[in-house]
C-alpha cells in the first residue's frame, strides 16, 4: 500500500468516528486520562510554558 493510499484510508476512517471514539483513542494513546485531561506523565505546565516561550525567542 502506498504512502498515498494509507493517508486516504485513515482520513476516511477519522470521518467516521465519533467524538467517543477519538476520546477512547486518546486515552489508549495514553495522551488523555480517565478524566479527559492531559496526562500529567507526559504533559506538563511547565514544559509547554519553557517550550513556548523558546519558539517565541527564534522568532
């Protein structure tokens, strides 16, 4: 399967699914928790802040 038909399938596949479903998605990703936030082992404040303001410095 080509890089090109691989992107039209999932862009299909994303179409169709439910705001239930992208949650669970995230969850299994690990990118969400059980409460719907941003998982705190992977996420936090203070990185994005750092992040954020050194993208600001570039510009």
């Amino acid at each position: 399967m080509s890089i090109d038909e691989l992107t039209q399938k999932i862009e299909a596949q994303a179409k169709s699914r439910t705001h239930e479903e992208r949650l669970r998605l995230l969850r299994d990703a690990r990118i969400l928790d059980q409460d719907g936030r941003l998982d705190r082992n992977f996420f936090r404040l203070e990185e994005n802040l750092r992040h954020d303001h050194a993208l600001s410095d570039m510009a």
